[in-house]
C-alpha cells in the first residue's frame, strides 16, 4: 500500500505502470534530466521547464509519483523531488541505464 503521500514501496512498482508513466516524452525527458545530475539531486517541478500550465506538471509529477519513479519531499512551503534511483534499479535492474542511453 501507497504511503500517505503515494509513494508506492519497491515491490509495489509494476512494470506496466512505469513503463505508462515513461510512455509521455515529457516524463520520460524529466527522468532522464534526473539521470544527468547527481544521485541524490532535489528538483522543484519549475526546475525543468516544461512547457506545459502549472496544473499539466503537477499531473506530470503526481503520475512519475504514484508510478514509483520519483519521491516526492515536503519542505514546509515547497516540494521537490528526487529519483528513486536504488529503488528503481533494485526492482527494474537496467531499465534507468536503458533511459540514458537514449
């Protein structure tokens, strides 16, 4: 079951809901920003520029969320998030290596 923040735990993540969430090129290019900067890099949604409203990437981030790919972290009066790399990698080995290639 999804945290109270909908976060799914590792063994929750299902192939086809990853692979639907890296389907749409603008997730999949917010992912693959995420694999070019350092593992442990905090990104506010604004930080990738979309060219989307504001509402279109919180629908962006909140399908990445409860997909499993990023974790989304409180911070008061702003979020930002982070890839689950180890996580990822752990449950889907290759699939983030699969990413950068491209």
């Amino acid at each position: 079951m999804p945290d109270d923040d909908g976060h799914p735990t590792p063994a929750e993540m299902d192939l086809r809901t990853v692979l639907h969430a890296l389907a749409d090129p603008l997730r999949f290019g917010v992912i693959a920003q995420f694999l070019r900067e350092p593992a442990d890099a905090e990104r506010t949604c604004a930080y990738f520029e979309l060219p989307v409203s504001k509402s279109t990437t919180s629908h962006h981030f909140k399908v990445m969320r409860e997909a499993g790919l990023i974790r989304m972290i409180d911070h008061g009066n702003s979020r930002t998030a982070i890839l689950r790399r180890g996580e990822l990698d752990e449950r889907f080995p290759g699939l983030l290596d699969l990413i950068a290639a491209d």
